[in-house]
C-alpha cells in the first residue's frame, strides 16, 4: 500500500508541476554550467540535460547561457547540427509557457533537435 500511495502522490506532483516551479532549479543548472570550461569534453554528454534545462528557461539570462554552451559545444565537438537545437529552443521559447513542454513530447518537432 505504501508504494502505490506513493505512486499516486509523484503523479500528482508531477501532473501539477509547471515551467514556473522549475525556475529555481533552472537557475541552480545554469549557475553549474557556468563552472565548466567552456572546451572540457564533459559537454559532449552534457548536450540533451542542457537542451532540456533550457526548455524550462523562462528568464532571458538564463535561455541566453543555454545558447551560448551550446555554441561552444558546436565550435568545440565540430557540430553544426546543434545550430538547429538552438533553433528548436529559441522557437519553444515564444510559446506560451504552460505548453512548453509538449515540445519534449511531439516526435515530429523533436526529431529535428540533434544533439
């Protein structure tokens, strides 16, 4: 009983969760990306945690950090498809913010988002 009590309770969490309540973790994300140099290679599998925080960016600073590591990704790793990712994000980004994230889930939209 207990496990499925918590069950319920993480779907209700997770059906009433929103962009908004995410900003403190956004910020948190941002200001750790911000430690790590701009060339380590750790941003090789930093790129889809990166494109996912950055769905959540509602504050300009934040969503413009978001593009800037992913420019020094696509420098770094030699990745012109990530030009495409910034496109993806910048287009999530004029969206209202309560539908933001049905982009994660359209595989058409998704699908163009090669990181």
């Amino acid at each position: 009983h207990s496990l499925r009590r918590r069950q319920r309770q993480m779907c209700i969490r997770d059906s009433t969760y929103t962009v908004v309540d995410a900003q403190p973790i956004v910020s948190d994300v941002i200001q750790t990306l911000a430690k790590i140099p701009h060339d380590n290679l750790l941003w090789g599998i930093l790129l889809w945690p990166t494109v996912v925080c950055g769905m959540f960016a509602t504050n300009p600073q934040h969503q413009q950090r978001i593009l800037d590591h992913l420019y020094d990704v696509a420098s770094m790793l030699h990745m012109l498809a990530i030009f495409e990712t910034q496109n993806f994000l910048q287009t999530v980004w004029l969206q209202p913010i309560d539908s933001r994230l049905n982009a994660l889930f359209l595989t058409i939209r998704s699908s163009r988002v090669n990181c």
